[in-house]
C-alpha cells in the first residue's frame, strides 16, 4: 500500500491593513517563505501576494520593485534586472520558463490574511 500525501489548505493571518503600503509592496515571512504582499487600493482585486524570491537575481528582492501595467497586466518589475512578473500569477513576462509562485489573499477586516498550502 503506497502512502498519500495529505495537503492541508487555511488561510493565516499575516498582517494587518496599516502594515501595508499603498500602489507598493511589503514582505511577509510567512513559516519559512518570504511572500511580497501588494496593495493597489484603485484595483480591482486590491491586494495581491507572490514569492518575494528573485530566481534571476537569487535574491528575496521582489516586494521592493516597482508596480506598473504592461499590455493591461498588472506586474511588478524586479529591482535588480528589471524582469516584469505578473501579480496575478507570478509568471515573468520575459522569461516564459520563469513563474514565481503565488497566493489568494483577501482582507479580513483589518487583516489581511494568505492561503496557502501546509
């Protein structure tokens, strides 16, 4: 008899609304992952969460880059060489080999809170 993993799905806590920056990003170490959360108060959804880890620059830049549309998408540009991930679904739009991983969240009152996969 083969063993089956079980996955375990919830939505945690993070931080709260006045942590976070607006049309910006802000990490969040959530167990051992850096997650970059992105509040664009004049969107719609208003809140987005990806890897804030940068495979191109292996470094836990992502939450710093800047916000911007690019043909209607919504991305983030890496502050180190510049690579556009889309803070819908972390895909790099130059790179189609590159996706980041990313995360529903959703605000809970004053809270915002992640779902991720345990």
């Amino acid at each position: 008899m083969s063993e089956v993993a079980i996955t375990r799905t919830e939505w945690l806590q993070v931080c709260k609304r006045s942590d976070l920056v607006a049309n910006s990003g802000v990490c969040a170490l959530v167990g051992d992952q850096q997650i970059a959360l992105f509040f664009l108060p004049e969107q719609e959804p208003q809140l987005y969460a990806i890897d804030n880890w940068d495979p191109i620059a292996n470094a836990g830049v992502i939450g710093r880059g800047l916000v911007a549309e690019i043909d209607g998408e919504l991305t983030v540009a890496s502050p180190l060489y510049k690579q556009h991930y889309r803070l819908t679904d972390g895909q790099c739009l130059e790179e189609s080999d590159i996706k980041l991983a990313s995360f529903p969240v959703a605000f809970d009152g004053d809270y915002v809170l992640i779902k991720i996969d345990q």
